[in-house]
C-alpha cells in the first residue's frame, strides 16, 4: 500500500515562455526546455502529491525539446493520454496511451508534438512491486536501468481514466483533506499497474538495440551542437564528431524533431539567447552582445527569427523583463 497520509494539489498556467518556470515541471528533477515553433504559447502544470509519491500533469501548446534528469531514488512512469503526433523520447516514436518506465536516475530526451498531454508518476520501485504481488502476484518487468516502453492496449483508458477523476476532484479542497484523497492517489498507481502487468512478456524492457542506439546517437550529436553553439553549424564538423554520415544524421534528426540539424542548432541558440536576455543584468544587457555570443552576425536576421519564434521581438524581452521588474509579487513564483 502507498503511504498517502499527506496529499498536496497544485494548478498553475505559464502563458509566457521563460525556462526557468519549467525547470522543475517533474519532482526532484530538472528539465531544460527549448522551443522548437512559434505560434501561441501556453503550459498548464498540476501536481498532486501524495506521501511521498507524486503526480505531474503537463499540457502542452507549443512543441518543446526537453533534457534532463529524473529522481535518483525513485521510479518514473510516464504516460501519454493525448498526442496529434508521434512523441520522441530516449530512442522510441511514442504513441497515445503508451507508458514509459525510467529506472531511478535515467536521463531524459524528449520531443513532444504541439497540443501534447503528458503525465508522469514518481514512486518507489518496492512500493510499486508491493502493489504488483497484491494486484497481479507477481512482479512487473521494470528496467533497473534506463528505459522500458510498454506499449498501449486500449490507449491504457483505465489509467486516463483514474487521473482525469483525481485532477478533478482533488482540485475541490474539501476532497484534498478528506480521506477520499488518499484513495484517488491509490487508484492512480493500481491502474498504471495493471496496465503495465497486461503488456507482453518482452514489452516491459529495457531500451532495444535500436532505441539504445537511437538515443545515443542524438545524445552525441546534441552534445556535440551544444558545445558549439557560438559557432557557425557544420555539417562536416557534427559527422566528424558522432562518427555518421550526413544522410545518416540528418533522417535521425527528422525522426526525432522533425527538423534538420542545421534548424536544430539555431533554435537552440535562439533559446540560448532569450535564456540570457531574460536572465542577465538587465540595465547593463545589449541585444547585440547576446546574438553575437550565440553566433548571429546579421542582427535584422536575429531578430526577425528570434520573434517569430518567441513571438516579440529581442527588445521586447528585456522591456517586459524590466516592467515586471518593477512591480512587487508579479513574477511566477515556482511550486516547491
């Protein structure tokens, strides 16, 4: 059984893309995210938190590469219950009501598509296998390393359907500290247990020859980009370095994000660059200082694409950062 004595609810909005709001959208974790569309942008986040498990809850508008790291000291099921589009996470093309299980410290790489819906479970691995022999009795098939994918029968609607209930009624007070609270959290992990048990004998391990592959391959080559991002991007460089041909990184860049490495390497640097407009000494900060930092030369091209992605220009940044600057409690203020 889950120790569920103390329950928490948490509901924000983010309507405004800055990093570090995003940071801890996970428990004991932290996930850098860069933006890889313009358009309208908008995040919901909730967090239930029960003993020392918890629930995190992302809706996603725009489409986000994101990179991090998950608690060392518990076990991470993540779900997807709405998604237009095949994800990409750690190697795998990830569908609607498939659930991911990341051993305690795995690393994340992940792309998600716009108006995506994600859900993420921290619990303990014991705990987790206590309730298996209750439910099941036996153990489930959980990686000790890395990442399994066990792929979805009936889009996992029990596990949907628990969640939904949870989030609905644990936003209502009343039921947050009555002992009904205790009860929705169990249900959530039972349901992600008996999914996870009615999957294939081979479907719950960890990452395949291919996905590992997969995964290490872009890990190379996005490090590679980020310890060059004050440079111009070369092809020949980032074959040089992963050890693959161009055709070769180039069909794994657009399995993974849709977008060619060269595209890759300069959204990462318009991240990097609003990262520091958002971040640096605001009445000392130069919009020419950051693009050439990030290798932009040509500041009219800078600027037309950093607004078309962020959706204002370099200048309105910093300008919006100092009007917040300058009014007592308007700046978001992250969950604990």
């Amino acid at each position: 059984m889950l120790i569920t004595e103390k329950c928490g609810f948490v509901d924000r909005r983010i309507e405004t893309f800055d990093p570090e709001t995003l940071l801890e959208v996970i428990r004991d974790g932290r996930f850098d995210h860069r933006l890889l569309e313009g358009g309208g942008f908008e995040v919901r986040h909730r967090r239930v938190v029960f003993g020392k498990s918890s629930l995190d809850c992302g809706d996603y508008e725009p489409a986000f590469a994101v990179n991090g790291q998950f608690s060392e000291d518990q076990v991470c099921l993540g779900f997807t219950p709405r998604i237009e589009r095949p994800a990409w996470c750690n190697g795998f093309t990830i569908g609607e009501g498939e659930i991911l299980c990341f051993a305690e410290g795995a690393e994340l790489q992940f792309r998600n598509a716009p108006r995506t819906s994600w859900q993420v479970i921290l619990v303990d691995r014991k705990e987790l296998q206590d309730i298996a022999m209750i439910l099941t009795g036996q153990n489930l098939d959980l990686p000790e390393k890395g990442t399994a994918n066990f792929k979805a029968h009936d889009e996992n609607r029990g596990v949907t359907s628990a969640i939904q209930l949870a989030l609905s009624d644990l936003s209502n007070p009343a039921t947050l500290a009555s002992p009904a609270a205790a009860n929705l959290c169990e249900e959530i992990v039972n349901e992600f247990v008996r999914a996870i048990a009615g999957n294939d004998e081979t479907a719950g391990r960890s990452l395949t020859r291919f996905a590992g592959y997969r995964y290490g391959a872009m890990r190379r080559a996005e490090e590679f980009l980020r310890d060059h991002m004050d440079v111009p991007f070369s092809s020949r460089a980032l074959c040089q370095a992963t050890h693959m041909s161009e055709r070769s990184i180039e069909l794994l860049f657009r399995e993974a994000y849709g977008i060619s490495p060269r595209t890759w390497s300069q959204l990462a640097r318009l991240n990097a660059a609003r990262h520091d407009l958002l971040r640096n000494d605001i009445h000392t900060l130069s919009v020419t200082e950051v693009a050439t930092r990030w290798g932009f030369y040509h500041f009219g091209r800078f600027s037309a694409a950093y607004r078309r992605l962020f959706g204002e220009a370099p200048s309105a940044t910093i300008l919006g950062r100092r009007r917040r600057a300058s009014v007592p409690g308007v700046a978001f203020q992250p969950i604990g």
